[in-house]
DNA sequence: CATAAAAACTTAACATCGTTAAATTAACAT
DNA sequence: ATGTTAATTTAACGATGTTAAGTTTTTATG
C-alpha cells in the first residue's frame, strides 16, 4: 500500500530550502553563473533532487522571482501609509529605485529577463493583493494622484501614467546595472540621474502649481 | 622561412564573414541561443577556426556589438539634420526606440547584457566621432536645446539631462522587450507608452512656454 | 515481526556547450 | 624537392542541465 514518508509540510519545507540556496547564491552572482550541483551541495543533496520539486533551472528561478515579488512588495508596503499622494508616489518610487540597485541581479532576474510566458495563474501570489503585488501598489498610488486631481488635465489614463512612471525609473536603474561600467558615457551620480527623473516627471505630469 | 598564405585583406574578410554570420543568427534567437558550432556550420567552417579571430564568444558578440553600434549611429544620424533642436531631440528618441524595437535582440546585447568593461580604446569605432557614436549624437543634440535656452533654467547640466532622457527612452524599450508577454500588467500600446515618455520628458525639462 | 510497495534520494550516464591540444593540410622560400 | 609554418580540422576536456537506472528508506499490511 502507498505510504506516505513525506508530508505535504516536509515537501515545501525542502522546497523553500532549496529556493532560499539558490536565491543566497544568485544574489553574489547571478542565476547563468550558479550551478544546480552548486545549489544541490549547498543544502547537502544532490543535483537531481532539485528536479523532484522543480521541473527545470527556469522553473527554480520563477520559483525565486515570486519570492522576490513578494520581497519587493513588502519592501514598498510601508510607502502606503504616507498620507499625502504626491509624496506617496515619490517615497514609492523612490524605494523601488533602490530595491533595484541594492539587489541588481535579483532585479535583473525579475525585470531584465525574458522568461517564457509569465501568468499570474501560475504564481503562488495573488494579482492585485496590496500585500504581494508591487504592481498593483503602484497602480493604487497613481490612481489616487489621479483621483486627488493633480495631474494635468489632458492625461486620462492612470494606468499608462503608471506604466510610464515605471519605465522611467526602470529605465535608470536598468542603465546602471548594464551599464555602470561602460566607459563611452561618463556617467553622471546614480541619485542625481533618480532624482532627475523624478524631478523631470513630476514636473512633467503634474499640474504646474504643485511643483 | 615565413610564408604568408593569407594577406592581411583575407584575414579582414573571413573576421566580418563570421561576424555576418553570428549577427543574423543572433538577430532571430539571441546569443545565448547561438553556438559557436552553429555559426562555424553556417559559414563552411569548423568552430575552432573562429577562435583563431576572436579569444572567445564573449569577444565574438563584443564585435558584433561594435557593429551594431555602428548602425544605431548610422540609423540616427539623418536626424541631425533637423533644423528646429527640439524637434531634433523628438525625432532622434523616437528613431532611437524604433531601432530598439525592431531588433530587440541586438539592443538586449548592446544595452541590456553587461559586459566585462566596456573601453572605447579596445573598440573600432571612434568616441565623440558623430558618424559612429549615438551617445556623442544624443549629448550634442541635447546641448543644443541647452544652448538654445530652451530648458528649465534649473536644469544646467546637459549631460545628466542627455542621460535622462536615454533613461527614459530606454525604459520604455526595454521593459517591452523583457516584459510585453507579462501578463501581471495590462500593456498600454507600446507606441502610446513612448508617446507619453516623451511629452512627460519635454513638459517635465523645457520651459513652460514651448510645451 | 517480516515483507512488499512506493516514495525519496543518489549515482551513472547523456547530449551539448565553450574551449584547448594535437594532428593534418596546404603554401611558400630556398 | 623539401622543410618551415600558417591555416584549418579532428579529438578531446571539463562543465552544464537533465534523464535513466539504481539504491535506500519508510510504512502499511501479512
């Protein structure tokens, strides 16, 4: 008869063992660069083991990405309760920008990569949950700017206002990890160019009177 | 005593014969997704034969990379010659993220894959020669908006503005070529996305009466 | 307690990759 | 003709992700 030597408790016990290693590494040095057998030593199994809880390498590093979502979100969380929307949105903006530059192969993992077909109903988060998805955070904030009135009069959709805020600091911080040691550019401080940005799309987007 | 089989000519030859071949396979499926076997196939050569040009893949895509950066500034430069500057720096953005877009590829490589340290001494091309340096295209057409006066007056280092706008532009692009099958996100239309950077970008940094 | 079944896990092995060493071919100077 | 040497190829190495085949461990039942 069919006995059962694991529980379902024990299973994602060895599950979350593994995507701590392998996340502990990937943090130094990147996912190309860690090995399965790597990863496999570090808890003291093997290599194959890693495939009885994950179908492949890139099912692991999805695996990573949602914690790391979920990282994020929490990391941002706190920037919902500043009460004015405006701060709100820079205070939020501000800390995504260094999530990304603190945890630069994390980031590059989770927004520089193309991964094969990314759908929510695969993910163990849950889509617009304040608690586990960034995204929606940013989409809450920004609607509320919107809401409160403050943008100018002739940009009537929140969500792409959302998703040109995004591309902006996305696009700063997406620079430096690529390219902080290119030495055709003579790059300017990583917080001047933030803070230019914010600067330039706040002013930008904004009624001028709130500048 | 020496004899010389292959004139320096021939050498030159079979170097951009191969970086041919390597450019269009990387252009459909990306480097990583390329072998060196196959390019060597693909020329009638055997994959040893490209290691007598380049010390490895690495340098093999940094040439190619070399060559794509040669067309960027080649695709760019007609833009130049736009009389108004401002419409100058509209125009030349928009053409920077068409080339983007149509070849994700090589702007994943050129843009979006770091690279063991990047010097302008070990490459062909020139720094600061507007004929095969975008970036030298993007600072001189942005200093001359500067010196136009036509930004803010708080804004007074035009280079930390020509790499804002890079940011900018650049988020734009590569969220869309890492993120456009994500389906977290509800995608505004890609060129509705560059559109609105853009105004931000000129509302948020150029005095109030030239919006 | 003994044993059969099946889960958990490991060892071996495979195909493929980038790369290097050894072997082979071909072209020139003498 | 022949030896020297560049050009090229074939063989091979070590590493990687992954799969197949074995081994150990656990537990329900006789």
């Amino acid at each position: 008869m069919p006995p059962k030597p694991k529980t379902q408790l024990e299973r994602q016990q060895l599950r979350t063992l593994i995507i701590d290693a392998a996340r502990d590494l990937f943090v130094s040095r990147g996912p190309e660069a860690v090995t399965m057998r790597e990863i496999a030593k570090r808890i003291g199994y093997s290599a194959t083991s890693i495939y009885l809880h994950f179908a492949d390498k890139e099912a692991l590093i999805r695996a990573i990405c949602d914690t790391d979502f979920l990282a994020l979100a929490n990391a941002l969380k706190s920037n919902l309760s500043i009460s004015d929307p405006v701060e709100r949105m820079l205070a939020f903006g501000w800390a995504y920008a260094q999530f990304g530059l603190n945890y630069p192969n994390h980031y590059r993992m989770m927004f520089m990569t193309e991964h094969p077909l990314s759908d929510p109903k695969l993910s163990a988060l849950q889509q617009n949950n304040a608690e586990q998805d960034a995204y929606f955070q940013l989409k809450t904030i920004v609607n509320d700017v919107y809401l409160a009135g403050k943008f100018k009069p002739d940009l009537t959709d929140p969500e792409l206002i959302a998703q040109t805020i995004w591309a902006g600091m996305h696009g700063v911080c997406a620079l430096q990890i690529s390219m902080a040691n290119d030495m055709w550019v003579n790059w300017r401080d990583i917080e001047a160019r933030l803070q230019m940005m914010q600067l330039a799309l706040v002013r930008g987007m904004l009624k001028e009177s709130l500048e």
